[in-house]
C-alpha cells in the first residue's frame, strides 16, 4: 500500500483545528486509478482532486438548477453536456 503524505492525512489534532472533517468512501478500482492518474497529472494530492471534483460537481449542479446549460468546445465543435439526475 502506498505511503499517504501528511497533506492528504493530517493527524487529528491538525483536522481538528482547521475545520476538517475526516471522510471514508468506497470506490472501485476503476474510478480509484482515475482519480490518482488525475492527482499525478496536475501535481495535487488525491485529497485536492476529490476536493476539485466535487466544487466542479457542485457547481454544474447549481447551474443546471438554475436552468443553465453545460457546453463543451471540441474540434471546433459545440456539444452540450447532458447529466442525468
């Protein structure tokens, strides 16, 4: 098993006194290599890749509440991104 670095588990004394909340979740292998394959791609640790995927979840899901739509240029192209609730 891979060594974790302090950022991505501070003690509990460190969580405690900047706010953190200690969270454990089950993910597949799959999803588990996405998110380190990201990690290692932009330098972060697993913990701020979570942290951008869900202020980017969250944020398309406050958009689309207010009726927004979600587009993506590629190739020159213009594709709306659909999500399913």
């Amino acid at each position: 098993m891979a060594e974790r670095s302090k950022v991505e588990q501070p003690d509990a004394a460190v969580a405690a006194s900047a706010g953190l909340v200690r969270l454990s979740v089950n993910i597949s292998p799959i999803v588990a290599d996405t998110l380190k394959s990201y990690a290692g791609r932009k330098g972060v640790s697993v913990t701020e890749a979570v942290r951008r995927a869900i202020s980017i979840l969250s944020y398309i899901d406050d958009a689309q509440a207010r009726g927004a739509s979600i587009n993506i240029e590629e190739a020159g192209k213009l594709k709306e991104i659909q999500f399913l609730c």
